[in-house]
C-alpha cells in the first residue's frame, strides 16, 4: 500500500476513534467517508456526472490523497451529495460489510430493506498489479455485462498513475510479467541482459547501415536502414487499447486524472534516481503514454501535459535517442499526431499568457519542456525521411587570424571559432538536418508562428551565445523558427561580431601605439570595380581574414554618396552584374532554368571565384538582398553536402531526364543505349573533351547491372568533380566572412538562399501597411493614395524598379515586403523635380504633384533611368 493511502486511513481512523459513536454508527461513518474519497479520487464513472464534488464531473481539478481525505471529512460533516450508486467504497473494505452490515446503510447508517440491490457484489481486481490486452479486454466485458465501469477505471487509474505498474504493462511476452517480488527481480535481470543484447545487435546493424551506405547506388540518398528498435511493450496492443477505451467517454478522463498522478513521482525518478540506466523498460511509460490519441484536447494540455513533458525533457540522452529512433519506425500519421500535440501544447500556452522583458518565454517551463519533447519527433521525422549521411564535402581548415594571440591575452577569446556548436542529441544520432533530403513532414510544419510572435530575439541570442548553460535559447530548436527571427539572430550576431572586431582595433592602437581603420573600407571605380575590389579583398584575405568581418563602407571615386547601406548594395550588385556576366566564362547561363552553374572550363584563377564567394558572405554579414541566381545544390555544398544525381533535377534539367530514363529502361541497355563509362563534353571554345567515369571506362559498356553506378559517378562528376577547383575556391571565400557565425546551425540551404536573395514574391499590399510617413504626409493625404494605385497598377518589371530605386534591390527582404518599414517624406510643393530616395534608408522623398497623371510620369521617369549617387 502506498504512503499516501497510509495516510488516508491514520486520517480516516482518527477521525472515527476520536468521535466515538457505536462500532455500527463508527463503520457506517467510515464507509461514507471512503465513499467520498473514492468519489473525489476515481469519480463515479459517469462521463456526464454534473456533481462539482466528483472526480467525473467536467472540469474537476484532481486532488493528491492528503487533500482528497481531508476533503472526504469536510464533505461528510456537510452532508454533501454523493453521486448515485456509481460510487463505490474505498477498495480495502470489499469484505467489511460481511462483517459490519451497516457498511450498507444509508447516510446515517440506517439498513436499507434492499440492500443485496443496491450494493451488489462487485469485481475490484486489487490482484491485477499490471495491464495485457487480454486483461483490459476481460474487465472490459465484466463492466459492460454490469453497466458499471468504475472497476476498469479504478483499475486504470491505479496501473496508468503508478510508474512500476506501467512498465511491466503491455509486455510483448506475457509470461515474463512477474507477480511476485522474487519474479519481478528475475524478469529485471533477464530484461537488463535482454537490453544488452539489444544494445548489442542495434550497435551490429548500425554498423551495417554505414557499411551499406558507401555503396549506395545513383540516387546518392540512403533510406533509413536504422535496425528495428527493441522495446519490450507491445505498441500495436496499446494502440488496439488504447483505440477501445477512449471511445468510450466514462473511461476517458481516468487516463487523465492518472497522468496528473503518474507525473510528479516520474519527474522525481529521473531527477535524483537513475532509473533508465537501472532499468531501461522505464522508457515504456513514455512509450505507453505518447499512444493516446487524446492528448491533444483542452484538458491534457491544461493539467497532464506540461508536467508530463517536463518529466520526458529530464531523460537521459541514451534514452531521448532510443525514444527518436523508435519513433521513426511510425508511420507518418503517428508522427504528425504528437507532433501536433507538442505544437498545439506551445501554442496554447503561448496565447493562454503575457510575455514581456520580464517574463520572457524562455523562462516558460511548458513551453521550454514542451520544444524539447518537440525536438525528439523532429529528429524522429529526419531520421524516417530519405537520408544521406554519406557524400560530405571534405571541410578547409578555418584561416587563423593574427589578432587571435593579442585577444588571447587581453581575455577576448573569439566565441565559436571552434565552429559552430553540435548539437547533442543530433551528435547521438549520427545525423543531421542537412543528411535529410526528403523528410516525413515537410520541415515547415514544425515552425510555431505564436511561439516567434512573442520570442524577444536579442534576449535569446544572449542566453544562446552566453548564457546557453543556465538559460534555455530556442535557437538551440531552431526548427520551430521561421526563416525571419532567425535572421535576426543572425543580425545581432554578425553586429555583436562588428563590435568586436572595432574594439579589438582600439586595442591593437593602444598596444601597437598605431591608428587602425576599425572598418572595412573599400574605395573603387565603376569602370574598374572587379579590379579594384578584388586586389583590395585579396589584400586583406591574405593578410588578415579577420578585417572581412569588419562593418563595410564603400565609396565610389568622384561620387557624394555617404555609405549607410545603399551604396554597398550597388557595389554588390555592379559585382554581381559583371561576374555573372556570360562573356567573362566564369559561369554558364541555362536559358531554360534562368540559373548559373561554374564553368568547367573557365580560364580565369581562383581569386575570382573567391572574390565572389567573399561577395555572398559580405551579403550576409551586411545585412544585403543580392540578385544571385543559383540552383540550390550550390547552397547544399556551402553547407556541407556533395551534389549528387538527385540534384541535377535543379542545375541540369536535361541531364537528369536522359540518366532518369537510363534507370527506367526496361530493354536492353547494353544493346540498345550502347554507352560506356566515358563521357564527352565541349569546352570553352567547343572542343570536345572526353573523361572516365572510372578507369578504361570506355572499354566498360552500361548495362542494366552497372547503370546506378554510371548514373551515380556521372551525376558526381557534372557537380563536383568537374567544378572542383572553381568552387573550392568559391566555398573559402564564402567561409572567410561566415566562419564563426551560426548560420550552419540555424539554417536550412533553402533559408541560406532566401537569407542571400530575399523571396521573389512582392506583396506590395504588405508594403502599403507597413510603411511610414513624414514630413506632413500620411496614409490620408491624396498624393499618397493617389501614389499607391499608381504603384499597385505597375507591372511586375517596374515593381522591380520602383524596388530598386527605394531600397537598392528588387528582392523582398526574409519575411516579405511587410518586414521592408519604407518611409515616404514630404519634398515640396508641386514641381518638375523628380522623386529622389535614400535608399540607405529605404526613403522615398516625393513631391506633392497636383495631378496623379504628372506623378505617374515623374515617378516612372525617376525609376527608369536611376543609377549613380550624388548630394542632394
């Protein structure tokens, strides 16, 4: 018997000796106390029961046994209302009325003259100490042949509320469940082995999965061949149960009011006991658990679930593992039902409370535990989706700057210029976010918008940077951020990294008794800009990297322009314009995808393409929209990936199609496509040039054995191979400016391609709402409305332009146009001048035309031949 039913009875029997009537009056009094206990503990089993004073009655808050028996006392000296003949004694006393008849009685012990009626003999099942299907099946029929089922949901709440119960419950192997202290401590020891035996085995297939994955095939992706997960409850007999009783409502809310019970006592074992490494079955109860279908509902995410996932969060990490891969055996339904459980239970809380600086979200237990558990189904859904562990491009050694010795020893040491952290359940997986080219559900159906609405990013960036130890960050489950507050994240990241860089150049004065620019300052020409800027960024890469991720200002010679933002963008930009330009060759245009892809052939060296790659991460670190046109296979390899033939799909659309129909083929490869492992293609002045895909590759014909591997080693040439040189190259420029930034551990290579070109979708309805006005204009004035239908009635190419001219790119920042804050200022009367901007500023400065025909034709004038700076 538990401590807290000890308790109940020294309660309930000083109360009955203290008062003492007859021993019939006392039994009597007794009886009618338990009765009110049981009602408040167990409820009456009637699912629409109304008694406010009932455990069944809707919207009853559960009580522990100390509350509930001194609550039983009150309620008896009020005569308060028990609920009909659903309520029944305490489950100690099933034999007292053979021996105290008036047990029987009624409210004040008097016999009723039909008592066999009204307390028939009843089941309690006090022997069963676990649950089978079997079982739960056989108290199931008993209750439904009597048309009383509080047996079953005291039987339920005593199983379901005790965690030793429920880890013994719903074995696979039903001769194994023990019924006495000596068989439990044998099942214990054969289960302990039995676990290192899985241990074992899951090891050995692990090991296999590996192997096997070298030798993957063309499709380059390998599937989850993670070896079945050993537990030992059986998941489809909880789900058969679990399916059977929650259609019925009586039985419902005794799943409920247990997990309230279960909770606390689970949160102490995994807090000061090390109950999973003693006995690994202890992960059955969040096994068991996680099966309800009904977790979802106003109740559980109420008063069960935020403790419940308080407890899940507090498992080992051995166990948080076995518990994601397990999951990923589901089935997609499965996963996407806890899934919305765990979101719906952030979003609840969320919009259930009031954050501000003093009571941030992060401080939120729920919402903390409740991402945690989150993570679990999403590394469950990686794991289940389409993997590809394999095919990693080899990582360059960061470059060391100078500066590095003096911050050393005035105690500035670099934050992560170890690289980004890892984090540790995906360390224990073996698997990353990148490794999943097809997951489950599609990533952003774990993004929880209420959740980004109220996170104060600069506060988390400090807990995620500094204080990550202490504070719970959310950028540590960065897959319920949306792709606009983790830039921001980044924002302050890469300001924090300019800060930094401009006090360790105070520094370095001081020292060196030298004054150092504590910006990057580049000064070039229009008609030479690739010249300029390049001998300028090749001078300080190889001099001191470091200086990259200084605040950059840029100046056009013989030009007014004071760099507050917009100028960089048109430096980026005139960059972009004349490296992608086709008659340079450093890249090929495919009219058909709009995209560029490197030149194989390409003359020019490597500090070209290094100078573009800087370009990208200056982009990123300035906060710049750049108009870059890329297949996303390029942003996989920036992250870390090799392409494979999956994604010459995106850069090489014909090349897929013919290899996609080498692989459906169902004739005769050999004869009929008489190809070999040599290939041909033409270089920059179209010469044809032949490679082996392996050696005496043309002595080798494709046949319908070796075609994955032709596929496979042609899809590895066109994408890396043939363009190593270029894009190594490329790649270290791109990590000289992002090395020590989190944007690998944040962002998806889609979000690092929508971070570097903005979205293309330009909402100017958005844009509309959310700008401002100044100088004696607002959103009422007729110049301004008569300036919105204008805009609205633009086609798309002078959207661009109106775009271009105001902020400096015609790309839509991370976010939409709506996150843009666009100012349109008051610039005289009518007159012929043209509207100017600021587009450092995204500032429109607009006359006030007295027709909206003449503002039209000034506003399309200025738009249409914009380009240069100079002083207002």
């Amino acid at each position: 018997m538990s401590k807290e039913t000890n308790e109940y009875e020294s309660t309930v029997t000083y109360i009955i000796e203290d008062t003492k009537p007859s021993r019939m009056k006392r039994a009597a009094a007794k009886h009618l106390i338990e009765r009110y206990f049981c009602q408040l503990t167990e409820g009456c089993g009637n699912g629409a029961c109304t008694n406010e004073f009932c455990a069944s009655c809707l919207g009853f808050q559960p009580l522990d046994h100390n509350t509930a028996a001194i609550r039983a006392l009150e309620l008896y000296k009020m005569n308060a209302k028990l609920c009909g003949r659903h309520s029944t004694a305490f489950p100690d006393n099933s034999s007292a009325k053979e021996t105290h008849p008036a047990l029987s009685g009624d409210r004040h012990g008097k016999m009723p003259d039909h008592e066999d009626n009204l307390f028939p003999p009843r089941e309690d099942f006090r022997e069963v100490h676990y649950l089978t299907e079997e079982k739960v099946y056989e108290i199931l029929s008993i209750c439904e042949g009597k048309k009383d089922y509080s047996p079953l949901i005291r039987v339920i709440g005593r199983i379901f509320s005790s965690a030793d119960a429920l880890v013994q419950s719903f074995r696979k192997d039903k001769e194994q469940h023990p019924n006495t202290k000596e068989q439990r401590k044998t099942h214990q020891a054969k289960d302990e082995d039995k676990d290192e035996d899985d241990k074992e085995r899951t090891t050995a297939m692990e090991q296999e999965s590996e192997a096997s994955a070298s030798m993957e095939g063309a499709t380059g992706s390998t599937e989850n061949r993670l070896g079945p997960v050993e537990v030992s409850v059986d998941i489809e007999a909880v789900r058969r149960v679990y399916d059977r009783l929650l259609s019925n409502e009586k039985i419902e809310s005794a799943f409920l009011n247990a997990l309230v019970y279960l909770t606390p006592n689970v949160e102490l074992d995994l807090t000061y006991l090390d109950v999973y490494n003693t006995n690994p079955d202890y992960l059955n109860i969040f096994i068991i658990v996680m099966e309800n279908s009904s977790l979802h509902s106003p109740e559980y995410l109420e008063m069960a679930m935020p403790l419940f996932c308080k407890c899940m969060s507090k498992l080992p990490l051995p166990a948080l593992a076995k518990l994601t891969r397990l999951w990923s055996q589901y089935s997609v339904e499965h996963i996407r039902r806890m899934m919305e459980t765990f979101q719906q239970l952030i979003t609840y809380t969320v919009i259930s409370n009031e954050y501000d600086s003093d009571s941030l979200v992060n401080d939120d237990e729920c919402v903390v535990a409740a991402a945690k558990c989150l993570k679990l189904v999403f590394y469950a859904n990686v794991l289940g989706g389409d993997l590809d562990t394999g095919h990693n491009e080899e990582e360059e050694p960061a470059s060391e700057s100078s500066e590095l010795t003096l911050q050393e020893l005035l105690g500035e040491e670099r934050s992560n210029k170890k690289g980004p952290r890892v984090d540790p359940l995906e360390k224990e997986l073996g698997v990353r976010t990148l490794d999943c080219r097809r997951p489950l559900i599609p990533f952003e159906e774990f993004v929880n918008e209420p959740l980004n609405d109220v996170l104060e990013m600069d506060k988390d960036f400090t807990f995620f940077k500094v204080d990550s130890e202490s504070k719970f960050s959310f950028q540590s489950c960065p897959f319920v951020l949306n792709a606009c507050t983790k830039s921001l994240g980044l924002y302050y990241d890469n300001r924090i990294s300019m800060y930094s860089e401009r006090r360790i150049t105070a520094l370095y004065s001081l020292v060196q008794g030298q004054q150092l620019n504590p910006y990057l300052r580049l000064k070039v020409r229009r008609d030479h800009i690739i010249d300029d800027a390049l001998v300028r960024l090749e001078m300080i890469s190889m001099e001191n990297p470091a200086d990259l991720r200084k605040q950059l200002f840029v100046e056009f010679e013989g030009e007014q322009g004071v760099d507050e933002g917009g100028v960089s963008k048109e430096f980026f930009q005139l960059v972009l314009e004349e490296m992608f330009n086709p008659d340079i060759g450093m890249f090929t245009y495919d009219e058909s995808t709009k995209l560029f892809w490197y030149n194989p052939s390409s003359l020019e060296n490597e500090a070209q393409f290094t100078l573009i790659g800087i370009v990208l991460g200056l982009a990123i670190y300035n906060n710049c929209i750049l108009d870059v046109h890329f297949p996303m296979v390029v942003y996989r390899k920036l992250m870390g990936k090799k392409g494979t033939y999956l994604d010459l799909a995106d850069s090489h659309p014909v090349l897929y199609q013919s290899l996609k129909e080498l692989l459906d083929y169902e004739g005769d490869v050999e004869e009929d496509m008489m190809i070999t492992f040599q290939i041909s293609q033409t270089d920059l002045f179209g010469e044809p040039i032949t490679y082996d895909l392996k050696e005496n590759g043309d002595k080798i014909p494709v046949n319908a054995d070796n075609r994955k591997e032709f596929v496979s080693l042609y899809g590895d040439y066109i994408l890396n191979k043939s363009v190593e040189r270029q894009f190594k190259a490329f790649r270290r420029g791109f990590q000289m400016v992002t090395n020590e930034s989190p944007l690998k551990c944040l962002f998806r290579p889609e979000e690092v391609e929508l971070l570097i070109c903005g979205s293309r979708n330009l909402d100017f309805q958005a844009l509309e709402e959310t700008t401002e006005y100044d100088g004696g204009y607002s959103k009422d004035c007729r110049i301004i409305k008569d300036f919105w239908e204008t805009v609205h009635s633009f086609g798309e190419e002078d959207k661009r332009l109106f775009l271009q001219f105001t902020t400096g790119t015609d790309r839509a920042p991370v976010g939409g146009l709506g996150k843009l804050k666009m100012i349109i200022a008051k610039n005289g009367p009518d007159t012929d001048r043209l509207p100017t901007s600021h587009t450092c500023f995204n500032a429109l400065l607009l006359p006030e035309y007295d027709s909206k025909e003449k503002l039209k034709e000034r506003l399309l004038k200025a738009i249409t031949y914009a380009k240069g700076f100079g002083m207002l």
